[in-house]
C-alpha cells in the first residue's frame, strides 16, 4: 500500500479549509491565510449531502475552478468530497489533487462500488471517512472495495459516530474504533476530523490532541474567514486565528522512545505487565471452572440461568470494589458485562448441550 502522503511529509498530516465553498474570493482568502501555516491539503465541499432538502447543498461543479486556483496560484493541494461517479469524472477533469468519501456515502455499499468502479486505474489518494453508525467491518469494506480496484493511496478518516439524544459530542468519538482500524489496517494512515466529532469550537482542541497522543497521522479541521456566517455548520468552524493558535498548541508525541535506558526501563515495566495479565487469566479460567460448577447446580435444580438479583447484587458489588481499589466503577461495570455474558454461554452449555446451545 502506498503512502497517501507526499514524500517527506512530517506528522501531524494537516487537511484544512471550509466546510463548503461559498464563493471564489471565499475560498481565494482562506487559502492564502492558511498557506504561511503549511496546511498540506486544502479542503472544502462543494456537494453537500445535507439532512433537510432546504439546507445549502453547495455550489457544486463551478467550485472546482475556484480549487484549481488554489492549488495553481497558492501553490496548495486541493481536496474535496465525492459522492458520485460523476462527481469524481469531473473532480479528476479539473486535477483535483485527493478526494474523501463521507461518511454517509461509506454506510452504503452500493455508493462506494460505484465511486471505486469510477476510480479503477486512477492514481490519486482517497481518504474514506468512517460510516455514520458504529460499524468497523462497514468502514473496512469500504477501503477493501477502493484496494479491489487498484487504488492503491489510501488513508482512513475518524469523524465519528452518530448516536440518538442529548450529547457532549456532535458525533461520539468511540476511539476504540479507529483504534482497531489502525490495528486491522496498519499500513492506512488514520486522520481524525475533530470538527464533525466535536459539533464546537470550544471542544476541537481536546479531540485533536487525543488524536495526536493516540498516534494518528493527521487531522482534518474546518476553517474560515467568518464561521458565525457561514452556509454550513458554523458552530464547528474555525476562526484562521484559532486555527494558527491550535497549530502551536498541539503536542506531537514521539512513537518511540530514542533513550536506551528509558526504553530498557519500559520493557520491564511491559514485562511485568505481561506477567500480571497471566494471572488475570489464570484467576478469569478459575472463576469460569466455578461457573460450570453452578450450572450443574441449576441443571440439578431445574433453575434458570439468568438470576437478575444475583447479577444486580454482582454489578453493586463491583462498583463498590472498584472505587475502593481506585479504578473506574463504569469501566468494571463494562468489563463484567462481558464475563457475565461469557459466564451465561457457559452454563447453557452445561445445561442444554454445547451443540444445542450454539444454536440459540
């Protein structure tokens, strides 16, 4: 997989710009504002794929000239969203330099083959946003769809995902999605897009160091000239000042630790990590072995498996130990959810049979 990076690009990958392009001298402003700052792709939508048919949907194909302007007199890439195939035909005539997929065409397959079929043999670098609900295998498909066809510079983009009522998030972060992607698909870069996650300015910060300290390679923040005015999602905008002012803020962490004496210090500490998590195991496999043994009770006994007051009383218990052993009672609440689902499987196999309970 190539690098959908130019060469010798340092970390963090920077994609900035408006939400929507508005008009040429719009577009024209912020591009010579953010050129000083070294922003290495130049974003902003022209057709936009909006929730209410009465919302500001771009200004579709004539934005491309004012792209190309961009990148042939301010000397910076460009990038914009394709939602169809024509959108690609016409975005590859105008020497469009990157396309990204949104996150509401990834959710559907048949949209993102078609847009692949219109890319087959192209080489230009895609970047795939995260689908709209929390599915990993949907996002995955998709970059596999784009590989199927020969594009072969690829990067993934982390905005978020949607959940139903009321929210810090615009889109929840759920890290341990982009987290897995970047353990699935090592060789991808990952980006995270704070703007769509956070919904406010106030919040942007704070998602795009997580990001950093996680290791992503990049960021795609939303700027503009006057984002209390902008057609399209000005409460997630950045002012060009805040978005200078962000730049210098953010900490970029090293992967590796270069001093051989700190690295030989974190290796033990592994090392006894390593040894800890055995015997978590061992203690895991002990506490199972109990578990079967209460299911032959309940099989005796004719008892059903699932006894709410006991797991009531289980799931009290645990929040109580875990403050006390200062660790979050919410996390060990999770984490027992998964043991007690495992410990439900295991007695209906001593119940029922293992062949007759992998059925239900």
């Amino acid at each position: 997989m190539h690098n959908p990076f130019p060469d010798g690009t340092t970390k963090p990958f920077i994609i900035a710009g408006p939400c929507a392009a508005e008009s040429e001298e719009q577009v024209l402003n912020i591009a010579k504002a953010l050129k000083p700052l070294n922003v290495n792709l130049f974003r902003a939508g022209l057709w936009k794929p909006r929730t209410r048919p009465d919302s500001f949907e771009g200004v579709g194909d004539v934005g491309l000239k004012w792209l190309k302007r961009v990148r042939d007199e301010i000397k910076i890439p460009v990038t914009t969203e394709v939602a169809r195939a024509s959108h690609v035909e016409v975005a590859l005539k105008h020497e469009i330099d990157a396309l990204w997929i949104g996150a509401r065409t990834t959710v559907n397959p048949f949209a993102v083959q078609e847009l692949a079929e219109a890319l087959r043999g192209v080489d230009v670098p895609v970047y795939v946003k995260n689908p709209v609900n929390p599915e990993l295998e949907l996002w995955i498909g998709a970059v596999e769809r784009f590989t199927k066809v020969g594009v072969k510079r690829l990067g993934g983009i982390h905005r978020g995902f949607s959940s139903y009522g009321e929210k810090k998030y615009r889109n929840k972060p759920t890290w341990e999605i982009p987290i897995e992607f970047r353990r699935r698909l090592p060789n991808i870069p990952l980006l995270t897009d704070p703007s769509h996650i956070c919904g406010r300015r106030d919040l942007i910060y704070g998602v795009s160091q997580k990001a950093l300290d996680l290791g992503f390679d990049g960021l795609m923040i939303e700027t503009h000239d006057n984002p209390d005015e902008a057609l399209s999602d000005k409460k997630q905008q950045l002012t060009l000042e805040a978005f200078a002012q962000l730049l210098c803020k953010l900490a970029v962490r090293q992967t590796e630790i270069a001093d051989p004496i700190s690295k030989q210090s974190l290796e033990k500490l592994r090392a006894v990590i390593d040894g800890i998590d055995e015997k978590l195991l061992d203690v895991l496999a002990e506490r199972m072995n109990e578990v079967d043994k209460i299911g032959e009770v309940k099989k005796e006994n004719g008892v059903a498996i699932y006894q709410p007051e006991r797991w009531n009383d289980v799931r009290e218990n645990v929040k109580q130990w875990a403050a006390e052993k200062g660790l979050s009672p919410d996390l060990m609440v999770k984490l027992y959810e998964f043991i007690h689902k495992e410990s439900i499987r295991r007695q209906s196999n001593v119940i029922h049979g293992k062949e007759q309970a992998s059925e239900k």
